[in-house]
C-alpha cells in the first residue's frame, strides 16, 4: 500500500476534490483490474475513453480516481484528482506506488525499427553471464533473473511495467534492459522511468498505420532520447542517417557505433558463413554464432553498451563469441537431403531484405532461395508491396501466404503483396492462403543445396484470425514439412 499524497507529489496536478490522505492498495488505469482501495486512473485511448468506465471503477471499489476532466456526477468518499495528462500521470503514479524501482536498476532502452529484440534479449544474456543478476523486458519474453514471465506486448502498459520492475529489484537484479516502442513512448507508458542508458538501432519503414507519417514515427523515437536524463549515456547507430536526428536534444553523453564510419565502436566481417562469422571488433577479432551485416551491427550494439555500463573488453568478447541467436531470428533449421530452412521475424521492407542479402551472401554453388512470407492483417498496408517487391527480387522463388489476417480476407492482403511485383517477377511467384500449405510447397519445391526462408512470424507461435488466435509456429510446420519430403 502507499499514501496517495505521496504519489500525488508525482504528478501535475491541477486540482483534488476530497481527501489524500488516504492508503492505496493498487494502481491500474484498466476498470476491470479495480479492487477496493484502488487508484483508477482514466486515460484517453485510441479505441476508448477511461473518463467512460470511472463509474464501472468506483462500484468496484476505488477509492481515488485520476483523470483530464472532472465527471459531472461526483461520488461519495472518492478523491478525484485533475491532471493535465493522465496518459502520462498513469506511468508517474505507477513508479510511485511501486517505490521507483527504475531507479534501483540500471536500466537500459533499445529502440529502433529493427534489432530491439535481439540487442536487449544479448545484453541480458551478456550481463547474465559476466555474473549479475539481471531483468528483460522484450517482445519474446520477460526474465525476471532467470525466471521467465510471458510476453504479450513489445513494451508493457505502465503499470504492469514497473511492477516486473519492482519485481526485477526485489530479486536482486542490477541491471534491466527492455524494448521500448515507438507506440510505448507515443503512450507515454515509459513516463516514470529512469533510464540509465538508450541505443538506437535503425529507423525503417513501418508502422504508419498507427503515426500515419514517417516524421511522426521518427518523432516518437527521439523524445525517448529527449527525456533521457544528463546521468544516462546514448549509443546510436551511426551508418542509419536518423541516428544523429535521434541525439540531437538529448541531455544524455553521447555515443556512436558504425559497420561503416569512423565510430566510438567500430566492426567489420573478416569472414562468414553459415554456422556464424569472424569479425574484428574495436581491433580485436573474435568469432560469433551470428549471420548477416545487420547482426554484426547488432552485436556492436551489444559490446559498446557492454562498456558504456563498466564492463572489461576482454569480458565481453569471450561472452560475446558464445552468445546464441535469439529465438525466431535467423534461425537454421536443417533437412537430412540437405535443403537448409531458416526461419525469421522479419516483417518490414528493410528487415525482409536484410535477411534475404545475408543469405544470398552465403549462397554456394547452384542453390536456389525461395522465401516464404505474408504480411500482418490490421496493420500498415503500405509496406506490403514494397515486402513482396523485395522478397521477388531477391529470391528465386517466392510464395505468398499469410501472415497473422487479424480481421482481414487473408486474400486480399496477399492481393495488396502481389500489387508489388513487376511483370517480370510474377512467373517466380507462387500465391497460396494457407501458411502451413504454402511452407510445405516451398519445401517440395526445393532441392538439395537449396534454402528456404520462411519470413515474418518468427518465434511467435500462433496466428491471429478473426480475433483468435490459433497455435501456429513457422518452426515445428518446417520440421513437419522436412520429415514428410
């Protein structure tokens, strides 16, 4: 429990009716969390108003209520609290209530279009292994240490936040590293937080569903580094052009890290192949289990924040050599005859096409590439002839299927994919609905030597239609597949 006038010298108050000096038992801006003694707090949404469920709160049993407007009906023995922005109040009230756990850890953001899950989930795995307890908040998963908590969104709603937060400190954990959206931080769900450090990985197309333009989505992204505080470091990707638009506000020290450029952190691919890559790191070499220019950039990212937070060079090279892939990122799955299957997250343009250039990169001898890959239903149609557009061009095969349709005709999605394709790219495409279908055709279609690339859903293991979500992984259906041909 804590005193609400303690969690009120939080926030931007404009005005209280009724008492605060009063216990709080339970912070939520959900109404159906409510439970007695709670602090509802309403926020305006995108699909709907919390101002509408206050009452739904109190007959639940809050006692106080944080909102924008002050409802017309006011009820007995609730403290209704005005704010300027509850959006923002909701994260504030939250790290209140669970003491500022942000504070106890250094915590550690990634954001970028690309690469938050893999550069958070190493880094926890690096500090793990240099000996400290740590906590992760990723899209795969959540680790408080090493007790797994599932994952249902890249960056959780603000309460829920700082409690696994609470939780992580409460374990003992000295560092955290977490995802952060640009959803996250255009929802203000990190506001609150006290971050220790940022990195940015890259910035592509994607999500302009929700932000509608890409200034708007580049401008979510840089208020995380905006609101960085003077204490906290920022490591930015400096062969993407945003990453300089990233720092340029930012009271945080600054840091850069480059395949390309004169960096803070410097690497470059001496060799590489399927089983993983030589490269030479700030002048060290050292061997790696990971494929692909973007994964070298990735684990730069990892090794210069690696130092940013006081760990040995030499440390966190041998760690960095035994690291392992991420689950559902670049991950080889391989058939007796010889046909190797790599299955991956990517779902943007630019993530579809760094993975079909690295593969292309490790190409040997006649073997052909056919890629498997559909687009999410519900989500930004403007990226989906550009994903096909890439897919063809870059592949010698390519079959288009589903990915997760939501509430859209699966065929019509496919429809917007093949609007991408040049006359000349539509005899290697293949269309086929069923995604478990259309992974079996690809490995009918292949050969020994050949590779097959099965895109989009990665280490996700369903597949959302119509609002259900059905067990689905691109992973066993590839398995499946190789044992049947």
């Amino acid at each position: 429990m804590k005193e609400l006038e303690n969690i009120l010298k939080e926030l931007r108050v404009i005005n209280i009716h009724g008492d605060e000096k009063k216990l709080i038992t339970g912070v939520t801006a959900d109404s159906r969390d409510v439970q007695t003694g709670s602090l509802f707090i309403a926020v305006r949404g995108t699909k709907s108003d919390g101002h509408a469920f206050i009452g739904k709160a109190v007959e639940q049993g809050a006692t106080a209520v944080i909102c924008d407007t002050i409802p017309e009906k006011l009820h007995e023995g609730v403290t209704m609290i005005v704010v300027d922005d509850s959006a923002a109040a909701t994260g504030m009230a939250a790290s209140a209530f669970y003491d500022h756990p942000s504070r106890k850890l250094r915590l550690t953001g990634v954001t970028g279009t690309n690469g938050k899950t893999t550069i958070a989930t190493l880094l926890y795995n690096m500090f793990e292994g240099l000996g400290y307890k740590c906590g992760l908040l990723s899209t795969v998963c959540n680790y408080v240490h090493q007790t797994r908590r599932d994952a249902t969104h890249t960056t959780p709603d603000p309460v829920k936040l700082n409690a696994l937060l609470a939780e992580m400190a409460e374990a003992g954990c000295e560092y955290a590293f977490m995802e952060v959206s640009s959803h996250a931080v255009d929802q203000k769900r990190i506001a609150g937080l006290y971050f220790a450090g940022g990195i940015f990985t890259n910035l592509t197309h994607d999500h302009l569903d929700y932000h509608l333009t890409f200034d708007n989505y580049l401008a979510a992204k840089k208020k995380f580094f905006d609101n960085l505080p003077a204490e906290a470091f920022s490591l930015v990707n400096a062969d993407d052009r945003n990453g300089s638009v990233m720092v340029q506000n930012t009271k945080a020290a600054k840091h850069n890290f480059s395949m390309r450029k004169i960096a803070g952190f410097r690497c470059s691919i001496i060799e590489q192949g399927f089983e993983g890559m030589l490269l030479k790191i700030n002048g060290t070499e050292v061997w790696t289990h990971f494929i692909g220019d973007y994964n070298a950039s990735n684990l730069l990212a990892v090794y210069g924040t690696a130092l940013l937070l006081g760990a040995q060079s030499e440390e966190v090279l041998k760690i960095l050599s035994a690291l392992r892939p991420v689950d559902g990122r670049m991950e080889v799955i391989r058939s007796v005859d010889g046909i190797t299957g790599i299955v991956d997250y990517a779902h943007t343009p630019d993530a579809v096409e760094n993975v079909i250039e690295a593969v292309n990169r490790l190409r040997q001898g006649a073997g052909r590439l056919i890629v498997v890959v559909g687009a999410g239903g519900d989500r930004d149609r403007t990226k989906r002839p550009v994903m096909a557009r890439i897919a063809a061009t870059g592949a010698d095969r390519v079959i288009l299927t589903s990915d997760n349709p939501r509430s859209e005709d699966p065929d019509s999605i496919i429809d917007d994919m093949q609007a991408g394709l040049t006359p000349d790219a539509i005899p290697k495409m293949i269309r086929i609905t069923s995604r478990a279908d259309a992974i079996r055709a690809a490995v009918m279609l292949a050969r020994p030597g050949d590779i097959i690339i099965v895109a989009g859903k990665g280490h996700e293991t369903y597949q959302e239609v119509n609002g259900v979500r059905h067990h689905f992984d691109d992973r066993e259906e590839l398995r499946k597949a190789f044992k049947m041909s």
